[in-house]
C-alpha cells in the first residue's frame, strides 16, 4: 500500500505539474490554482491513508492513528494560523470569483494588474513595474476598475474671438501631444484629443481625456493644468485660473470587452 501510494503521489504531481504549467485562457486561468489545491490535498489524503495501514500491520489500532493525527492537525492549525487564513481567504477570493489575471484592481492601498493569484498569495504589478506581494488573509477590501484604468478629462475654455480660439487650440495640442511622453508612468494609453465641443448654452471649450493609473491625477490636476494656463495666458492675458477644469470618471466595461482586454494582457 505504501509502494502504490507513493507510485500515485508522483503521478499526480507529474498531472499536476503539467495543467500548472500548461497556457490557458484568462478566463479559466484560476485552473492552475484550482490544480494545485486538489493536487496537494489529494497528496495528503494518500500519504495519510497509507501511513495508518502501515500502522495496521503492526497491530496499531486505526482509531488511535486517527485520533493522534487529530491532535497533531490541531496543533500544526494552531501553530500556523496565519498559513491557514490564507487558504481560506484565497478560496473565498477563487470562488467568489472577486478578480482575475489581468484585472486592475486596488487592494489595501496597493494599486495594481493581478499578474498572479495562489492560495497564500496575490501578486499586483503597479505602475511602477514593480511586483506587489500581498499575503491573502490581509485582503480585506477590493477595489475594481472594469476597465483598467480612471478616466481624467480636462476642459479648456476657449475665447469668443475666432482667431484667439485657434491659437488656443494650437497651443493646446501642442502640450498634449507630449503629455504621453512626459508622464509615463501615469498615462496608460496616449491622450485622447477630442478636439472643440459646444455646450447648449453656447459656450466652447476643447476637451482632452487621459486613461491614468487610479490614484496617479496629481500630475494632471498640477503641473499638467499649471503648463496649459501658463500658455494660454501668454495667448489670452485675461484667461482666468477656472476656465481649465479637471474632473475624472470610471467608465463601465462590456462583457465583450472584458474578454478582449484579458485577451490582450499577458499573465
């Protein structure tokens, strides 16, 4: 019994090891925490069961093996509670399905794409390209944005005179187009440029949208909004401090769209 459940032991972690190690979809990608969960659980069970008819053959009775193992599981639970909070927390985050790879999310202050997820740890890449390591029993809260990104548009008045407007909008172009660059660790993407809008009551204004990493808008709400004014005053020495506005917004995401953004991402 003891030769057939160790020759089963390494058949399984060779199974095992090959679906870990196997490509899979973002959206089964949870597939190779769920292999290692029921692999090493599976291991314990064999080890176990194999161990106490050992013990048979020498005439120790199964019941006093299963109470000692009992007891020694207490004592290693308790010893090791920190351990044992992971596993479950991990479990809970598996099969509430909370996030996966590919995901952008927000978890104690720890902003971050969900590179790698077990069932001790949470690993997030920031903005930064540093990884994040974040022991599971410590996630409390999990801030998601559906998208991957916060939404931070800026609107730029624009002036009545005709040829005023247009060296605005020159100028303003101008500092967008090197936004991408000057901020790289802030920007996701390029800057969307959506040129001028025109609001019911008339009133005109140009409107920039940026995709930013959560929590990252200083920038933009300080030396990129300080950069605009200082040059569209030396276009316009009347335009006021509040004729360019910052606000933000998270934009819902489709399904489909879901699933082509995981597409994308690497794991």
């Amino acid at each position: 019994m003891a030769v057939a459940a160790h020759v089963a032991v390494v058949l399984i972690r060779r199974a095992g090891t090959r679906v870990i190690a196997a490509e899979y979809p973002h959206s089964i990608s949870k597939v190779r925490t769920v292999a290692s969960l029921v692999s090493s659980v599976v291991v314990f069970a064999l080890y176990c069961g194999a161990v106490g008819f050992a013990l048979a053959e020498f005439k120790v009775p199964v019941s006093a093996y299963i109470a000692s193992a009992s007891v020694i599981g207490l004592a290693v639970a308790f010893g090791s509670q920190s351990i044992v909070q992971d596993v479950v927390t991990g479990m809970t985050i598996l099969f509430a399905d909370l996030f996966d790879l590919g995901d952008m999310v927000e978890i104690g202050g720890q902003t971050g794409i969900v590179r790698n997820f077990g069932m001790r740890f949470t690993v997030l890449e920031n903005s930064f390209g540093a990884q994040v390591i974040i022991p599971n029993r410590t996630i409390t809260n999990v801030v998601a944005y559906p998208r991957g990104y916060v939404r931070c548009i800026v609107d730029i008045s624009l002036s009545d005179d005709a040829d005023t407007a247009t060296r605005m909008e020159d100028a303003v172009r101008g500092i967008v187009t090197a936004a991408y660059e000057q901020y790289p660790g802030i920007l996701r993407t390029p800057p969307d440029y959506e040129g001028i809008q025109t609001t019911t009551s008339g009133r005109r204004f140009l409107r920039v949208k940026f995709r930013i990493w959560p929590g990252r808008g200083a920038p933009i709400e300080t030396a990129f909004r300080a950069e605009l004014l200082q040059t569209l005053k030396a276009v316009a020495p009347d335009y006021a401090d509040w004729m360019v506005a910052v606000n933000y917004e998270v934009e819902k995401r489709t399904a489909v769209a879901r699933r082509r953004a995981r597409r994308k991402t690497p794991a």
